[in-house]
C-alpha cells in the first residue's frame, strides 16, 4: 500500500493520514476483543484459539514487531542511538508486505499462523532468541510504533468477518481503545519462563545460534524480567492494563481453561449488544 518512503516528513505525513483512516474502520468493525499481556503470557495462543472458537479474524501484533525487528537484523540495523537507524528501519516497515495466514482449526484446537515477509515465509525466524532479545529494544522507539500501526491497519482491512481478535501490549490501550472486550492476560515471570522453555525445548529451539550453547531455563527468565521492565517503562505506548480491561491471572491455568473463560466473557457481552 505505501512505498518505501524517502523523507521523513513524508513518512510521518503518511503514517498520520493511515492513522486518520484506521478511525474510520474501528466505526465499521463490528466486535473487537483486546487482548494485552507480559512477554510469554500465553496471549498468541489464546487468542487464535478464541478466534478460531468464535469464527473472528485473528491478528497477532506481536508477530509485526518481530518482523520489524528481523528487518532490521537483515539490514544490520543495531545502532539504535543514531536517529537514522530508526528512519531506516520505520522506511524497510512501510516497504515491506507483511501478510498473515491461518490455517484452518476444528473451532477447539490451535490454529497456526505464518507469517509472510515480501512472499517469504518467515514464520520460524521470528520466534529465535536473537529476535526475542531485540524485540522490546525495536518496540520502544514511537516512530516504530507508528508504522507497525499503519500494518497493522492494512492487515485488519482485509476481513470481511464481524469480528476481531487481536493480542499485543498496547492493543486495549491504544490500537483499540473502544474494544468491546478487553483481557489483560497476567502471570508470574516463572510461570512464563518455563512455557517459554518448554516451547522453546520442544520446537528445538534451545540452542543460541551466536554462541551455539544451550539455552537455560533461568536465561529465559532473566530475559523476561528484563523485557517486563522494558515494555512497562518505554516511553511510547508502555505495557499496562486498560482501566476497563478484565484482568485473568494464568498462572495456575490451562490454555483451555482461559480460552473458555473469555469465551464466556464474549458470548456475555454479545448478548447485552
């Protein structure tokens, strides 16, 4: 939809004119469920699990961040002290087609969903460790913001459906902050760090490429923490609970267990509608 821009001028200008536009698609969205979460809450697999229950699109934000962040790997783009980096990357992110394809689920189990970069399927990539270590840095910066937001209108566009499912960290708060639903998904880092190490562990991705070592359980939760602190303190859109948000603490939970709680919060909502 929008070229890879030269100026910044002309990005900004561009990314306002979408953020202009993406007002008058929440007026035409039917149902929005938010739902926002701390890194490793589980937030991805719920919500495609939810869409796929309730026959909603389902779009997950965080994959767009990474895929901002993979961008700017490729284009060894790391200095992020220097303003032009930041440009750089804000011009590769508005330049880049990003598409999301789910598969098909039975309305109970999980649906997985690629993500395609210019044609590429990049899905596996974007859930290494050097990804998941730079993410929150990308994330932090308003300008990187602003055009995640901008794709993520693009790909919203594309549904005829009545309904949306979307997950992230400001979704609740900023991306839609009338949604007829809003979950903040909470718990404890170690609980979050060891599904991240089981996830981890059974996709075989416990081993870190740049040092060829095996990844520790107590790495993850030194990481998570660390990116906790990130996401609730950046400057641009932090991580917090929307004050209307219905907070569900996971910890002690299954994912079919929380599913089926929003579900019920859903089904309760659209009734009262």
């Amino acid at each position: 939809m929008i070229g890879i821009l030269r100026n910044t001028t002309t990005i900004f200008s561009s990314i306002r004119h979408n953020r202009t536009r993406l007002e008058a698609f929440k007026a035409f969205r039917k149902f929005t469920v938010a739902i926002d979460g701390p890194a490793a809450s589980g937030k991805s697999t719920v919500a495609s699990m939810l869409a796929s229950r309730l026959g909603f699109m389902y779009l997950d934000s965080g994959s767009i961040y990474r895929c901002a962040t993979l961008l700017a790997i490729q284009n060894n783009m790391k200095d992020f002290e220097e303003a032009k980096t930041v440009e750089k990357l804000v011009e590769k992110i508005l330049g880049t087609k990003i598409d999301m394809v789910t598969e098909k689920g039975d309305g109970e189990g999980l649906r997985r969903t690629r993500v395609f970069m210019d044609g590429v399927d990049v899905s596996s990539e974007l859930r290494g460790n050097e990804i998941n270590k730079l993410v929150s840095l990308v994330a932090k910066f308003g300008e990187v913001r602003d055009a995640v937001f901008v794709k993520q209108r693009e790909l919203s566009k594309g549904s005829e459906v009545g309904g949306l499912v979307m997950d992230g960290r400001d979704i609740g708060t900023r991306v839609f902050p009338d949604a007829e639903v809003k979950i903040f998904m909470e718990a404890k880092a170690t609980c979050r760090a060891l599904r991240r190490y089981n996830e981890m562990t059974t996709k075989g991705m416990d081993v870190d490429k740049t040092t060829n070592k095996q990844i520790t359980f107590d790495q993850i939760l030194d990481e998570i923490i660390r990116r906790d602190h990130q996401d609730q303190t950046r400057k641009h859109s932090p991580l917090k609970k929307a004050s209307d948000a219905i907070p569900i603490d996971t910890s002690d939970m299954s994912i079919q267990q929380v599913v089926t709680t929003i579900e019920q919060i859903v089904k309760s909502k659209l009734k009262s509608l």
